[in-house]
C-alpha cells in the first residue's frame, strides 16, 4: 500500500505523469511471483504498472515503479519511510522495497 501511496503522491506532485514510460531494469525483472513476467529492457506506461501492482500484487511491477521515482529500490524504501513518519507511523522502517503479495 505504500508503494502505491507515494506513487500518487508523486503523480500529484508533478514528478512523473500516468503516461510516462518506464523502462523495466533487470533487477525488476528477476523479482520473485507474483509478478507480471516484464522484460529487462521493456518499457511499460506507469499506469499499467500501477495497477498491476494493486490488482495482481506484481512485485515486478512494484520494484519498476520505485525505481522510476526514485532510481533504485534502496532510495525508494527511504522515500517510503519519510512518508510512512510523515504520516504518524513513527515506529515503521523499509529497509527495501518489500514485495507487496
């Protein structure tokens, strides 16, 4: 859920659009099921991953879309954690992004 909360908040906030292409890395690509089976190399419009990510809990998905905000997994799970503090949920650290199945 906090993968999806601060991609619409990134939406929000003009950062990347619906329709921006992401480019799947190979590091997305070899995450474990659930996932969708995207490509390293693939590109994929934000809105696909997004609800790939919500409907099929596509960790493929999920780890695209924090490296297409943040540009790597690690840098993503520290957005999600000033998020999650920002928010009252003081005692809560992601250390990487966690699959979401």
């Amino acid at each position: 859920m906090m993968t999806l909360y601060v991609v619409f908040e990134a939406i929000h906030h003009g950062e990347i659009t619906e329709d921006t292409l992401v480019k799947i890395s190979r590091n997305a690509s070899r995450e474990p099921p659930s996932k969708l089976g995207l490509k390293a190399g693939q590109k994929i419009k934000l809105r696909y991953l997004i609800r790939a990510a919500a409907v099929k809990s596509a960790n493929d998905a999920a780890t695209a879309l924090g490296e297409a905000i943040s540009g790597s997994e690690e840098a993503f799970a520290n957005r999600m954690t000033r998020t999650a503090k920002r928010l009252g949920m003081t005692r809560t650290t992601l250390l990487l992004l966690q699959p979401i199945c």
